[in-house]
C-alpha cells in the first residue's frame, strides 16, 4: 500500500530531466493512508501530529520523574522533570550555622574555618564546638605577605588542632569532618 501520491508521472519513452525529477519530488503528497487520523493526520499534505496524539505511554523510553529516581543511561527525560530536579537539587541551604566558625551540609559532612594569631611556637586552635564524630582534613596558611607560609598541623582530634606555624602570625584555617 502505497504512503505517497507521486507527484508527476513519466509516459514511456519520455526523456528524464531535472525539471521533471523535481517535479516529482515537489508535488508528492502523502495518501490517507499514511495517517491513523487518531494521532496523526494529514494538512495540506503534510503529517501532522493531533493535540494529544503523542502521550507518554506511546514513547516508552521517556521517563517524567520529577526526583530522577527511575533515570537511566538509555532513557530520556522530559525538560520539566530535569528542570524540577535541577531547582530541587541546585539549592544549596545548609542545615545549620554556628557562630561563623561551623557549616553543617545536607549530606552531614561539616566544615569548620577561622583566623588565629600564633606565635612561631607550638600552639591548639580549639573548636568552638566540636565535631561529633571525627576530622578527615585540616589545613591552614599564613595571612598577608609571605602567604605560602602554611599551618603545620601536628594533630587533630574532634575538638582541636595542634599547630607548629612556620612563624608567628595571623593564621587562616579550616577544618572538615562529621
């Protein structure tokens, strides 16, 4: 069954040309039965798509899941579930914040940061408050001309850091851990 009325028609013996090809290209049009007239139909000779004639069941590797829990690396998304998944997700609002010192983030992992002048001694940078299971980094550096002056840490626990600075001065630090 034929989907396509040609669009010019050659006798026997006739000489082919450009033009006539042409023709035969631009005067096609599609025949009834290229369309279901349920979903698709017919305009001006053209396919068209009906409002509501392509629904989510029909593409079966479209997903629409707002929290992305069922994406996988073969399916597509629509724009708004990415769109609602990216604005739920974008949002970055920490869960706590202490005393300019402390930042606690969704996923638990808190971090910790402040200046100290040290003394070019040994010396403890306690926590205002501290962390409640443990510290998994610590650095530091030296504040103003010689800033490749770093902290020496000597230890770290849950409530402090030990420091042996290079020399004396106002000291930058940050902590991370939960």
């Amino acid at each position: 069954m034929a989907i396509i009325n040609k669009g010019k028609t050659f006798a026997n013996g006739e000489q082919l040309t450009a033009d006539r090809l042409n023709q035969v290209i631009d005067n096609a049009t599609f025949t009834t039965s290229a369309v279901d007239n349920v979903s698709t139909q017919l305009a001006g000779g053209a396919i068209i798509v009906k409002d509501g004639g392509v629904t989510f069941a029909k593409l079966t590797d479209v997903i629409d899941d707002d929290t992305m829990a069922t994406a996988s690396a073969t399916k597509l998304a629509t724009s708004e579930s990415i769109k609602a998944y990216v604005d739920a997700s974008a949002n970055f609002t920490p869960s706590t914040y202490a005393g300019e010192e402390s930042v606690t983030l969704p996923n638990g992992l808190i971090m910790k940061w402040g200046i100290k002048y040290l003394s070019s001694s040994v010396g403890t940078i306690i926590f205002a408050t501290p962390f409640p299971t443990a510290v998994v980094n610590v650095q530091g550096h030296l504040h103003g001309a010689d800033a490749f002056s770093n902290l020496g840490v000597t230890s770290y626990n849950t409530a402090a850091i030990g420091v042996n600075p290079a020399s004396a001065g106002t000291y930058h630090w940050q902590a991370i851990g939960y």
